[in-house]
C-alpha cells in the first residue's frame, strides 16, 4: 500500500537545546532548529529532496505533513 501522509516528530534536546525532527516515513530525515516555526520549512524541504532522492511515491498531487511537536517539563510540587 502506497503512503497518504508523512508523520514527523520533533522532539526537544535538552542537551543541543534544538528541536530535532525524523519520521519513520522518510528514510534520512534528521532536521534540527532552534524553535519549531524555524524546523518547519526546514523539514519540507528536506522531505521534498530526500522523496525525490528515495524515489518515493505518491498518488495525490499534493502531501500532507504533520509535524508532531513534545516537549516535556517539569514544576515543583507544591504540596510537597
């Protein structure tokens, strides 16, 4: 069966302090940047270079993207 969407996740690193996005939907997707509204054009671009390169195929004129991000935190208790 033939993809009708491709799912991206973008998670934050604490480490890099980026957000990174990859999707199992397309081989080679690793994008990183520092807010989400800055990883969005970056990731459809490299989703249509690397859908070209990966020679993946779609049967609707256009693709649907989501991009799912999360981002976890934490607060104190204060009821402790």
């Amino acid at each position: 069966m033939k993809p009708t969407s491709i799912i991206v996740r973008a998670d934050w690193d604490d480490e890099a302090s980026v957000w990174v996005a990859s999707s199992s939907d397309i081989e080679g997707l690793c994008i990183e940047a520092d807010t989400v509204e800055a990883l969005e054009p970056k990731v459809l671009a490299a989703i249509h270079d690397l859908l070209e390169l990966n020679g993946t195929r779609f049967e609707t004129p256009e693709i649907p993207v989501q991009i799912v991000a999360q981002h976890s935190a934490r607060i104190p208790n204060p009821c402790v």
